[in-house]
C-alpha cells in the first residue's frame, strides 16, 4: 500500500530519491525552494482567498493597486517592475480597474506616448479599507516568528534575490 505523503515527508522522499537514484547533489537547495515556494503560494492563496476575492479583486489587481497607491503615478513599465508583473499583465489589469472607478490612466504630460497610472479618490479609499483586513492577515502569518526572526528572514529572502545573479538567473525586473 502507498505512504499517505504530506508536504514534509515528500520533500524528505524526494530529496532521498534525487541523491540516491538519480544521483543529483544540491538537496537542500531543492528543499529551500519546494519549502519557499510552499510558503509563498499558501499565504498569496489565503490572502487572495480570505481578503481580496471576497472584494471582487483578484491577487494580481491588488498587487497594482498596492504599488500604485504606495509609489504612483507610474508609467505601466514601472508598475509592472515594481509588481513583478509582465507590462502586458500590467495592461489587461488596467482595463477593469478604471472602469471600476479605482485606477486614473492619464497621457504623461512627458511624452504624449505614455501613460501615468494613479489611483482615484474611490482606489484610495478601497486600499485603505482593504490593507487595514490584509495587513492584519499579514501579522496572522509572521506572528509565529519574533520580530527578531521576521528581520532574519527578510535579510535572508533579501540574500538570495540579490545573490541569484550568479546563477544566470531570469526575470521580469
């Protein structure tokens, strides 16, 4: 009869079978990444699921909103930088997010060819009403770490962003 496997046992299943079948040496920084990667999808899922949908919002409107609320008005490149975003993805989040009244998108005085994203009165209102459910599902998550801890683990996730270039790494910027 199969193991009944839970996320812990599988990472030790196939860290065993990586090095002892397939003979591959770097299990650890494949336990690093299943746990981060775990970690990350299971607080973007419980914010989005608990926080945003309830809102009509999606994970990905909010990251937006977010940015631009905090450091706009941006152009769409620089929003989409700042999110992690594709421009493309920034640009099919636009579209529903100004005609719900949340998002400005207005011709850069600069250069008639791009656009500035700010946020509306009404986006301003709904960031500071929906941040005030989010940062305190937030503080639900971290609570189980010291402040200490909470400073290592942001110095350490700072660590291997910042350090991932010598690996010849990929990204959005």
């Amino acid at each position: 009869m199969e193991e009944e496997l839970d996320f812990w046992s599988f990472v030790e299943l196939a860290n065993r079978r990586l090095a002892t079948e397939y003979g591959f040496r770097h299990q650890l920084a494949t336990e690093v990444l299943l746990t981060l990667n775990r970690a990350s999808d299971l607080v973007t899922y419980d914010l989005e699921a608990s926080v945003h949908r309830p809102r009509g919002r999606s994970w990905s409107a909010f990251r937006l909103l977010f940015v631009v609320w905090l450091a706009g008005p941006l152009e769409p490149k620089s929003a989409a930088r700042l999110t992690g975003m594709s421009r493309a993805a920034v640009s099919n989040l636009m579209k529903p997010l100004v005609a719900d009244g949340l998002l400005d998108r207005v011709p850069d005085e600069r250069d008639g060819r791009s656009v500035q994203l700010s946020l509306t009165e009404a986006g301003r209102e709904e960031m500071v009403s929906v941040f005030r459910e989010h940062n305190e599902r937030e503080f639900g998550w971290t609570d189980a770490l010291t402040e200490e801890e909470q400073r290592i683990l942001v110095m350490l996730l700072g660590k291997l962003i910042t350090g991932r270039t010598a690996a010849d790494t990929r990204s959005r910027r």
